[in-house]
C-alpha cells in the first residue's frame, strides 16, 4: 500500500469527515448522515461463488467501509458506503467498484442462507436459493474520490468502456455508474461542514500556478486554516511541499499562505517549462516540413521571434 493511499484512507476514515463527503454527494450538503451513526464494517469483500464446485474464494480489500442508518420519507433506510480513494486515474474503477458490490451483495445473501440453515426455516425454492421471498439486501454505495488537481479522464460508467456504441445492444446491458467526486467538478465548497471542504477547494485550485496564484487573493484567509492533516495529505499526494503549520506557535497562518504561494510559483514554472518544451517540439517538426510561415505564427514573442529568425534562417 503506497503513502497516498495510506493518508487518505487514514484521513477520510475520521466519521466527521465521512459523513460529510456523504451528506455533499447524496444529500446535496443537507445534513442526513450523522457522524455518531456510522459503524464500521469489514473492509475485507470475500465469497464463494455458489454451485461452483471447487472455485477459489474471492477476495478483495476496500479502503473505507461503514453502515449507517438514514431517516426518510418512508423511515428508516440502512445503508452500507464505501470510499475508494485515488490519486490516479485508474481506468477499469467502474469494473472494480462493481465487482465490490457483488461480493458485498454476494455477503449479505450468503449471511441470510446460514442464518436460514440454523434456524431450518424455509423449503422448497427458497431452500435451494438459500434466500427467502421476504429477505432483502442493504444497498451499498461506493464514492470514490479523486485526490489529485485537474480532470479524471477515465470512464464513468459500464458503458462508457464498451467498443460497442449501438443502442439496440446496449439497452440490453446493465450499466453500472462510478459515484466519482473530482475537486476541480466541485462548484460550491460551502456545502461541506468540516476542514474537507477546505482541502478539496484548494486540490481544485492547484492544476495551475496562475489559477492558484489568482484564487489565493481571495481564500488566503480560508487556506491559512489547514492543518497538519491536511498538509500532510497534500505533501504526500500532490507533492506540494507546504510548511506544517502546527510546528509554530506564531505566525501559523503566515508559514501556510507563504508555502502555498512558493506552491503555486512552482506550479507555474513548471507549466511554463512543459509549455516551451512542446513548442519547441512543434518548431522543430515545422522545421523538417519546411513550413517557415508557420513556424513564426505560433510565437507572437518579439525576442523568440528574433530567436527563430537566426536559428532557423528564416529570411
């Protein structure tokens, strides 16, 4: 297991948090789950697939799992969340996320057969399914976070991953939806009720230098309230390098800003070098084409304009 997934799992594993990231994707922010009414629950996915002779179990390990007990227009609804945290895009989550609501199902239905068993109360089919006609599941949901600045480029469904386009054929293929939260897609940060929403505004601000250099002017304030949880989290993802505030008695706030702004002064050179490499490449494959028009019209730069007329003795 890598230092990022270890931070965040250790990080989103705090109930306060859990609840929040919930209650901001299902809920909208409105406050339903409560962070004293969730449980924890094996993270460990196993079963035996049924009338199988001789299959190996299956295993799988989640990084958060927890149940809790929500109050709607119709009661009480249980339900069991998940959280799979990613720093990369990982391509076929749509297929692992769904292959983790199997196995849980697969649990909940294996748990009722033993239970039936014990107590010898059902025949006929429900005795050979194992599963009884009044027996029900508990609906898992799975969220999986993005800790990590720009856009998710994978798939976001079952769908989104078939060759097959045609919708006589796909009408007739269960889709499955990756329940996926990306920093940057997050339009109003307000809806959250602990630091998280802190910390996710600022990953979202982060894909460049000059976005986070322009966004920190107006959330100086708010940033200078992350903590050491949340600085660790971002050195060990993203790579950011900021000062714990928690080792100074004086002048946290300022230690925090002044390493956002040498955060976002790297950020911007290190765009600046990405962006002269690719245009240098570009001049380079227009030089062997021979295209020296094109070659001036992608700079309106006076001096790398002088530059291209003497390396490339465009007259």
């Amino acid at each position: 297991m890598g230092k990022s997934n270890v931070v965040t799992k250790q990080y989103m594993q705090n109930n306060a948090r859990f609840a929040d990231i919930c209650n901001f994707y299902l809920f909208n922010g409105k406050q339903v789950i409560k962070s004293e009414a969730l449980e924890e629950k094996d993270v460990t996915e196993l079963a035996l697939p049924q009338g199988l002779g001789g299959a190996q179990a299956v295993e799988k390990v989640r990084d958060i799992l927890k149940s809790c007990c929500v109050k709607t227009a119709d009661g009480v609804t249980y339900l069991i969340i998940g959280i799979e945290n990613q720093t990369d895009t990982h391509y076929a989550m749509v297929v692992r996320n769904m292959l983790y609501d199997a196995l849980n199902y697969t649990s909940q239905v294996e748990a009722h057969t033993k239970e039936h068993r014990k107590k010898k109360d059902v025949s006929g089919a429900e005795f050979l399914s194992g599963f009884s006609k009044e027996d029900t599941l508990c609906p898992v949901v799975i969220l999986t976070i993005y800790w990590n600045c720009g856009t998710w480029d994978g798939a976001r469904s079952l769908h989104e991953m078939f060759k097959v386009k045609d919708n006589d054929i796909l009408d007739y293929v269960t889709d499955y939806k990756l329940n996926l939260i990306v920093p940057e897609e997050i339009e109003d940060f307000n809806k959250f009720k602990t630091e998280l929403g802190i910390l996710l505004e600022f990953i979202s601000c982060a894909s460049s230098g000059d976005k986070l250099e322009k966004a920190m002017e107006e959330k100086k304030v708010r940033w200078s309230a992350l903590r050491d949880e949340e600085i660790n989290l971002l050195n060990i993802c993203m790579d950011a390098n900021l000062t714990i505030a928690g080792e100074f008695e004086k002048g946290a706030e300022n230690n925090v800003c002044k390493g956002i702004e040498e955060y976002a002064a790297k950020r911007k050179a290190e765009g600046k070098a990405e962006g002269e490499e690719c245009l240098s490449k570009l001049i380079n494959l227009l030089y062997i084409e021979r295209r020296m028009d094109d070659i001036l019209a992608v700079t309106s730069d006076a001096e790398k304009r002088a530059q291209l007329y003497k390396e490339y003795g465009i007259a």
